[in-house]
C-alpha cells in the first residue's frame, strides 16, 4: 500500500506540472542587465516632518516629532559627555558607567524589578556613552508610556551604580581585554588609531587591565553628577502621542530638576586636542599564525563641518563601491586584495581619518599597498571622469537619504546637529554642494586633503610569507615593529 500511495503522488505531481506548463507555456529567461544599464526615477526630496522644540527652564532642550503610524513610542537623551573626558588612569570609566547605569537599577527599582517591569511590558531602556556622547534612550507600546517613561526618568536621574553590576562589568572588560588580540581586524584598527593620534590621545587610548582596577564607585558617581545635568542634556521623542500632553508629562518629570550651577558642563570643554605619531612611517605587528595580512594606511582626516566635505564624500564615491576604482582596479582587475577601500571619514567635532586599506594574501601584501597608492596618486594627479562623477553623485545622494527613511532616523539627525551645533538648515546644504560638485572640485581637494607622504602604513601578518618584504616598499624604509602584548595589572 506505500508504493501504491507513493506513485499515485508521483503521478499527481507530474500531471499537476504538465498542466502548468500548458497553461503559461515556455519562461523566457531575460538576459541580465550591467550595473550601469540599471534606470532609477528622480530621488525623492528629504522634507522634515513638522516637529517642535522647546527649552525647559532648566536648560534641557527638547525635540518632539509625533507620528501616528504605528503605536510606538521612542525617545533618546542625549547628554553632553564622553569618554574623551575621562581620566587617563581610568580609561573605560566612561564605558562601565554607560553600562552600570542601566543594570545598576534606580533608587526606586532593583536591576530585577526593572528588568522586569520593562519584559512585562515588551519595552526597554538603554544607556550608553560613546568617545562624544551619552544617550539614555526608551521604546515602548504607546500605551504603556506612562507606566515605561518614568522608568526611563529614573535611570536618567536616579541610577545608584550598584556594587554587583559593577564588579560584573568590570570583570567582562578584563576578559575582553584577555582577547583583544585574537581579531587581527580589531588589532589593525585599534593600532592604527594609536599611530594617527597618539597613543595617549583621548580618540586611541587602550582600556587596560590596571585602568579598569582604578575605576570604584565613587568613581562613576563622581562622572555621572559632573555631566549628567539637565542643561546637558537634549531629550528627543518621536511616535504616537499629542504634543501638548507630551511635553506637560516632560515638564511634571524634568521640571524639578535643577542644574548644579558650580559643576563644570561638557559643553565649555574644548575637544580633545589629537598628537599624531611621525608620520610617512612603515609599522608591523608580527602575527605568524596568519595567512593573509591586514593593512590600514593614512592620516589625520577633518570634521563634517568642513567647507569641502560635500566635495570629498563625492571623492569617496568615486574611490569605494562595487563601481568605485579600489573595486574595479586593485580587487577586480590586479586581485590584489579581499577587501579594499580608500574613505575620507570625518567626524563632527574633532578630526577624523583618511584611511585606506584591506586584506590580502600574505605574499601580495606589499603589491596592494602600492596598488592602493597609486589609485591614491592617480585621482590627485588626474581628472576623473564625467561618468565617474555622475556615479559618485549619485551614490553619495542616494545613501544620504536612507539617514531620513524614517521619523526615527530623522529625529536622531535631528539631534546630532542640535548636539554638535550645526546649522538648522546643514543636511539642505551638504545635498546642494554633492549636485554642484564638479570634476575639478574633485581633483582639488583630492589634491588638497589627500598626502601621501604623510601616510603611515601599518600591517598585521605573517612576516615569513609577506615576501617581497615591507622594507622594499620605499627606499631605505625602516619597518618598526608594534608590541601589542598586553600589560600585567598592577597592584593598587
């Protein structure tokens, strides 16, 4: 009886197919079209949904953008900080604490009844604080909201930095410290930082097994009443809820809140100045169990604010990308490399990075770099092209846009000028100077921004197999070697 039922289903199959071919005949493949073939309609124009923005009488600015789409409520604090003001003898002080603030609990609610408080309800509440910024953000079902802010208010104002959550944070940043070294993409990168700005810069310090020793309780305490005061704050709140409602619950839950006028705000602090290494400098860290070596060369980049920025994101496009000359050059046609790139990343108060580089095979480690140096030298030394152009305007153009694909993301924007202070109108203008830029504005700041005799190159490989050797790479080149075994703590 199972054969039997088994060709019967067979058959069924078979008839059923024939049937379908009959009825649709013959599927004509369609021949598949080149990159550059492909027609897209206009880009649609960014416009802001209507937004408000208050100024509480204590200094707190606020962003409120309702949307009634889905029913869902979000917001994020943002708070004037930073590790880049932490002590040098406490690096991760910062971090621990945007950790230890939320899993610390609050003077209302232990860590467990906040956790579960918030599971009961599908929200949740989150800190964190980043190189320029603390957040503290909220998302929850628009009608839990005033059961999820005030627990939002609470870890905002009243985290205690329980003694448990700490030591437990402290002991997860010891065992990452332990393995830091097993990535050789996160070697790269964090040593690379550390030759750009300095190794005691505030943008390259390394966490260590003593400076997290260093950090107590007190410590935290002392970090958080610094920064964490209202007129350093900026709240944004987007979803589903009537402005005039909202910002009466802002103003019952923040109102009381009174700045300390005698303690310093992050606002008055300049940044962090950067001290480069020497540079023009060729560096390696030995890692003889690899099989390909990870490269990273470059300098001192600049800020968003720059009047040339528009210009050298129109660079980027035309240097990265499936269309982009490191792609088609140095990974298509020479097979020289994995991955490639050359970016020019700025950042918003403070210098970025113009970095350039990628994986490759152990014995083409030193053909990409000369790869990546000569696209490098080609796009300071000659025009690019219209088509190129074209390409990079409109790639830059297209990836800007998904910044405002939601409320969500554009109140976050929203928030990042206001935090940075820049101008109301900024995103306006970085989109009209990408489509006024011009071939020869490209070659100009290529010319002006990119130095290739300031770069410093380092390497992460196999020196054995890198073969012809990193010293053959310019003439009378002297390879330093990078030590990056990590220190013993020590006694406090």
């Amino acid at each position: 009886m199972k054969r039997i039922a088994q060709k019967y289903l067979v058959g069924l199959f078979v008839l059923s197919l024939s049937f379908f071919l009959l009825a649709f005949g013959p599927v004509k493949a369609e021949t598949a079209k080149h990159y550059t073939d492909l027609e897209f309609p206009p880009l649609a124009e960014i416009k802001l949904p209507p937004y408000t923005k208050y100024e509480l009488d204590n200094g707190m600015t606020v962003f409120l953008l309702p949307d009634r789409e889905l029913p869902l409520v979000s917001g994020t604090a943002l708070v004037r900080t930073g590790d880049r003001f932490e002590p040098a003898a406490q690096v991760g002080l910062a971090d621990i604490l945007g950790e230890v603030m939320r899993t610390g609990g609050t003077k209302r609610h232990s860590p467990d009844e906040l956790n579960e408080l918030l599971e009961q309800r599908a929200a949740y509440v989150e800190t964190s604080i980043g190189a320029t910024s603390g957040s503290v953000s909220f998302n929850a079902l628009s009608e839990d909201l005033n059961q999820v802010f005030p627990l939002f208010v609470e870890v905002l104002r009243e985290p205690v930095f329980a003694e448990k959550q700490l030591e437990l944070a402290k002991k997860q940043r010891s065992g990452a410290i332990a393995r830091r070294n097993d990535d050789p993409n996160s070697i790269v990168g964090r040593e690379f930082q550390k030759l750009v700005y300095g190794s005691n810069s505030p943008y390259a310090r390394t966490i260590e097994y003593t400076t997290v020793n260093n950090i107590s309780r007190d410590d935290l305490l002392a970090f958080y009443q610094t920064y964490f005061q209202p007129q350093n704050i900026i709240l944004g709140i987007v979803g589903d809820f009537e402005p005039t409602k909202m910002l009466a619950v802002i103003r019952q839950q923040f109102g009381d809140w009174k700045g300390e006028s005698s303690v310093s705000t992050a606002a008055s602090l300049p940044p962090a100045q950067v001290s480069p290494a020497p540079p023009g400098g060729v560096f390696f860290i030995s890692q003889p169990q690899l099989t390909q070596s990870y490269v990273q060369m470059g300098h001192i980049g600049g800020t968003l604010a720059a009047p040339d920025y528009p210009a050298l994101s129109v660079l980027n496009g035309v240097l990265n990308g499936f269309g982009g000359r490191m792609f088609n050059s140095v990974r298509s046609k020479k097979g020289l490399a994995y991955s490639v790139y050359a970016v020019w990343s700025p950042q918003y108060d403070y210098p970025g990075l113009f970095v350039a580089g990628g994986q490759t095979r152990s014995e083409a480690t030193v053909p990409l770099i000369k790869a990546i140096r000569a696209e490098i030298d080609r796009i300071r030394d000659r025009p690019i092209t219209a088509t190129e152009l074209e390409y990079a305007k409109d790639s830059t153009l297209n990836s800007f846009v998904f910044n405002f694909a939601d409320t969500g993301r554009i109140l976050s924007r929203l928030l990042r000028y206001e935090y940075f202070r820049y101008p109301k109108d900024f995103l306006y203008q970085y989109q009209r100077q990408v489509e006024a830029t011009t071939v020869s504005d490209v070659q100009r700041v290529a010319q002006k921004y990119l130095q290739p005799e300031q770069m410093v190159t380092l390497v992460v490989g196999n020196e054995g197999e890198i073969n012809p050797p990193l010293s053959t790479l310019k003439p009378n080149a002297n390879v330093t070697s990078i030590d990056i075994s990590i220190p013993e703590p020590q006694n406090s």
